[in-house]
C-alpha cells in the first residue's frame, strides 16, 4: 500500500508556506520542511512539537529532553497564499510567451 501512495502527486512542497486547517495546530503557519510521500506526511517548521528523550552519548551529546517537529498529515494542511492571506488550493499555469508552468493560487491567480 506504501508504493500506491509513494506515486501520488501532492499540491505541497518543501519550503512552501503552508496552514494547518485541522488538529490541535489548526490557523497555524509554517515552512514545510520536509515532505514524507509515502507515508503521506509533512514535517512543518516549529508546528506540532513532542518531546523527545535521549540518552547521553559521551561528552559531546548530554541527555535530556529535546523539542523536535512531529509529522503532520498532509490532507490537513494547504498551501498559504500571502496575497490572499488565506489557505488556497493551488493549480498550474502554463506560460504562452515560453510554455514554463508555474503553480498558481486558485483564489486570486
């Protein structure tokens, strides 16, 4: 089931601007990160933190307890638009003068 989702094609990508429209996260924006195709999942910048325990490992790296961003589903986040400040679904748009596509906010294009 992992390798039908692995070739799906998702509206987000890594260093888009992204909302959270559900979850505990819900009206928060962020950088993606990092996107997980397979898993259907993205990594967002400073948005749903756990705390992480880990052991000593010698001098250079003390325990403790460590913050780090947790996996978001991606069906709960959309692409943010800064010209509508609002969360939009985004499309492509050919250009005629040298046929370069480039994705375009479906709100205000």
């Amino acid at each position: 089931m992992a390798s039908e989702r692995s070739a799906a094609k998702y509206p987000v990508k890594k260093n888009d601007m992204v909302m959270v429209i559900t979850g505990r996260e819900r009206g928060k924006t962020g950088k993606v990160l990092k996107v997980i195709p397979g898993e259907g999942r993205v990594i967002i910048e400073r948005l749903n933190l756990v705390k992480r325990h880990s052991k000593p490992r010698g001098a250079s790296s003390p325990g403790g307890t460590v913050e780090k961003e947790a996996p978001i589903a991606i069906s709960n986040v959309m692409v943010f638009c800064e010209r509508c400040n609002a969360p939009v679904r985004v499309g492509v748009k050919q250009a005629e003068a040298d046929g370069v596509r480039s994705r375009v906010c479906r709100r205000c294009r």
